[in-house]
C-alpha cells in the first residue's frame, strides 16, 4: 500500500511539473532510474552528446509558445483512479520480461529534462498512467499502462465486454486479473477489436478461451476486412518494416533522458505470446446496433483511417463514446515511417465529423484505445472538433501547395499547423509530425517524384555521393564545415553534408561520429517521438554499429492459421531471388483437402505467379497436404520433406520445381543496413525457406 502511496504522489509531481512551462536546465542536470549514470546527468553512450546550447534556446523559446496553461489533460488523466497493482513488471509466460512500467519512472521525478523536448516530456508524463480506472460509474473501465494500448471493460448484466484486449497474452492476463481482483470476478462475455493493428488483439487468449468463442458462448466482434488486414499490411514487406520499426521506436534505446522517452500514444509494446481468435460476429454496415449482455453499442465503421479497418462505438446506454484510435491524446501518424500505405488524412477528418454529429452532440464521455478519457459534452465537442480540423487542415494545405508548385521534398519546410491550432493540445503531433505527416499527404496524391527530370531516376547514394565529396573538396574540407555548422547550430545542414560524406566512405568513423552528433540534437529538439527516435537511432547506430541476433519473434500459431494460403504463396514470389531463376519455367498444383482450396504456381521469367481455384492440366507436380499441416511449414517448425516421411504430404510428378523453388528462397533478417558501415557485428541466425517472416505490430516491433 506505501509503494502504491509513494507511486501516486510522483505521479502526481510529475503532473505539476509538466504542466508548468519548463524551466531551462544546464545541460547534465536531468535524472533517471532506468540508467545508472543518468542520475548523474551521464549520457549511456560514451560517445553521445548532451543537449548544445542552442538546442536549450530553441527549448526554451518553443516553451513559450506552448499552452501549458491549460491543465485539462492532467485532470482527466487522473480522474477515476482505482489501483495501480503492487508490481511494475509483468513477465512474459517464456520467463522473459514482457511489460516493465519500472523502467520508465525516471519520467515521474519531477525534473525537467532538457533532452526531451518540452511538449514531448508532458506527453510522457501524461502516458505514465498506470492501474485500474472508471471511466462511467459501475459500467465502464479501463487499465492503463500494461502495454502501448489501453484496455477496456464494460460491465454487462453477467459479464465484461472486453474492448481491445493489448498487444500480448500476459499484459491482457494481468489487466483482467487487476479488475476482477479490485471489482469482482466475472466472466468475459465479449472482445471488440476496434481494429486491425495487432496492439488492439493480440492479447485476446489472456481474456478468452477459443473454445468458448466456437462454441458462440463469447462474441468476437470485429469490423469487416479484420482479418484480412490483420495480416495483410506486414506479410510483404515485414522484414523491412521490422528493421525501419527499430528507428521509429528506438527499439534498440534506453529509457533515458538521452533514449526513449515515450511512444506517444503509449510508453511502449508489450512483448509476449500474441495471439488471433477470428471474430464471429463482422460488423459490415456503416452503422450498425448489436445488444450483448444486456449492453447496446452502435457501431460506425471508419475504414481507411487510422487502420484499414477500423470502427468506433456509441454507447447509448451510457452517452459514452468510444473513439478506437481515430481520436486520442495525439495526431497520429498519416504516413507511418515503418512502412505502410499513407493513410487518408481527408477521410480521416471526415469519419470524426460523422461521428461529432452523429453521437458527439449527446456524448458525456469520450474514451479510446490509448491515451485518456475525455468528459462533459462541451469538452467532447471541442477535442472531435480540433481533430477533425487538424487533419483536413493538414490534407487540404498540403494539396493548396502542392497545387502551388511546392513538392515532396519541400512541403515539411513550408506547411505549418494554424496557430489557432497550435495552441490547443490536441492538435500536436506526438506520433506523427507535422514534417513527415505533410510529406506523406503529397505522397498520397503525386508520389514520390518531385517533378524535375534530374530526380526522376536518381542515383543511389552511394553512387552519388563519391561525386558530392570530389566536388566539395575532399572528405577534409566536409568535416571542417560540419564541424563549424554543428558549432553554430545549424544541425539540419550539417547533415545535409555530413550524410554525403558517410555514404561515400563509410568507414570514416570520425564522419559518422560528427553525424550521429548532429542527428543526436535534432532528436532533443523533436516533438514527436516517432523523429526523435528516428535521429536518436541513427546516432546510436552511426557510433556503434548493430548489435548482432534478431529480434524476439511475434509470428504465431494463431497469425499463421489467419494468413491465407495465397498471402503466402504472394510471399514466396517476393522471396525469390529472380537472378537465379533466369531460365527456369515449371507449373505446380497445391491442393489442401482439409479447407478444399486449390493453387495453380507458376514460375516463368523469373517470376513466381498463383492463382486460387485453377489447376494445370498437366502441371510439373502436384504437392497434396492439409492446410493445417502446411501451417507447420509456414512456421518453420516443419519441412515438406518431413512430412512426406510421416505421411502427410504427397508429391506426384517431377520433384525437380520444388527444389528449384526452394533453392530460390531468400531467408530475410531485419538487421540490413541503413546507415553505411553500421553492418551487423555478429550474423543473423538461419531461417527457414518457406518460414513466414516475423510479423509485427503495426507502429511498432515490440520491446
């Protein structure tokens, strides 16, 4: 109970620092318990910097434009707490830890971190709510702080109605452990996934038994096209969004002052067992009512928002209004710089409209999968309202420049938020920005060119920049200009020089060490955690190179049974490595009895193509397994030989093309370079060529 006393009231401290204007620190002063020598003001890198003065000035310049003066969010951000338990750590079912709230409460010591930029560290300290919370007296509830997501529970007439149940088994587990222990036991009834990302579902078997939603005794109740999208967005390119997931989350960071902060819509991700029960009730129609336990919901379905597939929920019962992640503590990302298809800031703006009009105008509450609930009408109203705005501002100023002759690689320079906007909390960008966010807007309409011939079919860097080096004189003339543009502040253009160099010789380590210094203060001086990461990795790697191994797998036996065979076999041709395959031509019939499907493969200029439903008349081969058994082989647990031995596979014909299939695969690792000379110390482990790669949670890679 003291441990539980003394957490609240460095919260609460916490609180009141951040929502005054931060005062400016030397530089060394902040503190943390995650790392050691951050008590002491010491950067966990040796090599790394601490905030210049400029970065301070312009620290404390940007605090004054800030609205700290509007203390809401603070409020709301405590009002309803219940109990946090007595433990920060929970551990992942495999003995490693899965969720460590502990390694984030340097965040609740009350300082002001001047390596953290002033509206980022309130975002922080807003996102270290941690417990059990009410959200409507004796109907809803949400635990906080157990993962990147929120969990939520509505209390039935017999049951809880579990909305989103986080990202992993354990955290899930231990957040209906807390309610049912604080509330009293009952039993979940049903599981909403709001969407597609794996944050909102991958915890469902810490909540549910599957055998209890087959048998219909649990609704699963999720918006049309979850389960395609659920796996769909990762599959093709997940290798590389698994390695470009390590920048934008700072994956392989501390929690520091100097490291990672926060996450924006959460301080992290959870990194457990992940599991998918498919859903069995589909939510098809743009509005649609469903009664469960005795709890009516509305459902509006908002695809091509914050997800492919996403929906919200209106509460008549309780005038609550659940906004999935379309509305949060945050303007999102609207193109994710993981990797995925730019999202529709327009469409974006215009579900939140229908939903203003159609639930806000009765709404006493509003509450989300992340960040915190928001309560009374008028304050509803206003942050649907800010939102809404942000993002057509965003997609509409970003068009009118566009249209204006301003191009990709000019808009982040040019589009600014309308200082209207700017001064409310809700219109900042934590997990998007308002640079790359812009970027990704004009993308979206006209693509990646800019328009002038000399960039339509560039050079690689590392072509260009030998060229770029001859012409500024040499590697030495480079280094003394970023030197002196790094000693007067002028960080982007450092690197504008600086990068040139690295690619051109990557292994000048002094070159990489005066880049990473100057990425180094473009990160202190980011709002968005998403860049600050972003700078902050490159750094880190710039000095230090990769560390070997791979990342801790998310793939499971519930994503791979989801994945359709076709997603595979689509996965399969982006495997192959086509300069080997020169030459080569066969067909191959796939048959699995157990769910009836049939394939047609065929390989010919050097391209692998498959249909479903066709067979070849006279194909190469024909390969006969069950579909449950070829799951085996897609998790590398199997191989088709053997299950030839035990009987569960046949091939008839020329076993030749399958072999030559298989010498084609390429076995992906997430450890490729980015940065030149940053190669991985140690070699990736083996895999499997017919493995599906690690698939994992879209805006993040785990822990």
């Amino acid at each position: 109970m003291k441990s539980r006393v003394r957490s609240r009231t460095a919260f609460a401290l916490a609180l009141m620092v951040a929502t005054a204007a931060p005062p400016v620190v030397a530089a060394g002063d902040g503190s943390g318990t995650a790392n050691p020598g951050a008590e002491k003001g010491q950067h966990f890198d040796p090599k790394g910097t601490l905030p210049s003065k400029f970065t301070i000035e312009l620290r404390k310049g940007i605090s004054a434009t800030l609205p700290f003066e509007d203390k809401r969010d603070f409020d709301e951000a405590k009002k309803g707490f219940i109990a946090e338990p007595p433990y920060k750590k929970i551990m992942a079912d495999a003995g490693h830890v899965a969720w460590d709230m502990g390694s984030y409460q340097w965040l609740l010591a009350g300082k002001d971190f001047q390596s953290i930029h002033p509206s980022l560290q309130r975002q922080a300290v807003l996102n270290m709510a941690y417990g059990l919370y009410e959200v409507v007296p004796g109907r809803i509830y949400q635990v906080r702080g157990f993962d990147l997501a929120n969990i939520s529970f509505i209390k039935g007439d017999t049951g809880w109605i579990v909305f989103d149940p986080l990202t992993a088994k354990e955290t899930a587990r231990a957040a209906l452990e807390l309610i049912n222990e604080k509330l009293g036991k009952r039993p979940v009834v049903g599981v909403v996934y709001s969407h597609s990302h794996i944050d909102h579902f991958g915890g469902v078997r810490g909540v549910v038994d599957e055998a209890d939603v087959a048998s219909g005794k649990v609704k699963i109740i999720a918006p049309e096209g979850f389960l395609h999208e659920a796996i769909s967005e990762n599959v093709f390119s997940g290798n590389a969004m698994s390695r470009r997931t390590q920048y934008s989350y700072a994956v392989l960071l501390p929690r520091d002052p100097h490291g990672h902060a926060d996450q924006s819509i959460g301080k992290n991700v959870a990194n457990g067992n992940v599991g998918l029960i498919p859903p069995n009730l589909i939510i098809s129609k743009d509005f649609e009512e469903v009664t469960l336990d005795g709890v009516k919901m509305v459902f509006q379905n908002t695809p091509d928002t914050e997800a492919p597939v996403e929906m919200n929920t209106w509460f008549p019962q309780f005038k609550a209004f659940w906004a999935a992640e379309n509305i949060t503590g945050t303007i999102h990302n609207v193109y994710t710089p993981r990797g995925a298809p730019v999202r529709n800031a327009l469409n974006w703006s215009k579900q939140i409209n229908n939903a203003l009009w159609k639930f806000g105008q009765e709404a006493e509450v509003m509450f989300a999968s992340h960040s915190w609930p928001r309560w009374g009408n008028a304050r509803i109203q206003e942050v649907m309202r800010v939102q809404r705005d942000t993002y057509a501002n965003l997609n509409n100023q970003s068009l009118h420049y566009a249209n204006l002759g301003v191009t990709v690689n000019e808009i982040q320079n040019v589009y600014k938020l309308p200082d209207s906007l700017w001064k409310q909390w809700p219109a900042h960008s934590y997990h998007g920005s308002e640079q790359h966010n812009s970027r990704g807007v004009i993308n979206r309409f006209l693509g990646y060119w800019d328009g002038n011939p000399a960039t339509i079919v560039p050079l690689s860097p590392k072509d260009s920049a030998p060229l770029y080096v001859e012409m500024m004189g040499g590697s030495g003339k480079i280094m003394a200009k970023g030197k002196q543009l790094i000693a007067q502040g002028k960080y982007r253009e450092a690197t504008e020089i600086l990068n040139r160099l690295v690619f051109a010789e990557p292994r000048n380590q002094p070159a990489k060490d005066l880049l990473a210094d100057a990425f180094e203060q473009l990160g202190y001086q980011k709002e968005s955690p998403t860049l600050r990461n972003i700078y902050l990795q490159g750094a880190y790697e710039l000095r230090n190179g990769l560390p070997g191994g791979n990342p801790v797998r998310t793939t499971g036996p519930d994503v791979i049974r989801a994945m359709s065979t076709e997603q595979w076999l689509d996965f399969l041709g982006i495997s192959m490595d086509p300069r080997k395959a020169e030459g080569m031509r066969f067909t191959i019939n796939l048959v699995t009895p157990d769910n009836g499907e049939k394939y047609l493969i065929e390989l010919s200029n050097a391209t692998l193509t498959n249909i479903k439903g066709e067979q070849a008349a006279k194909p190469d081969l024909t390969i006969t397994l069950n579909r449950s058994d070829l799951n085996q082989v897609m998790m590398g647990a199997s191989t088709f030989d053997d299950l030839i031995k035990a009987g569960k596979a046949k091939f008839e014909g020329d076993r030749k093309p399958f072999d030559q299939l298989r010498s084609l695969m390429v076995v992906f690792h997430p450890n490729f370079e980015i940065l030149p000379g940053t190669a991985p110390k140690v070699p990736s482990a083996g895999g499997k060529p017919f493995e599906v790669p690690e698939l994992l949670p879209p805006n993040s890679a785990g822990d």
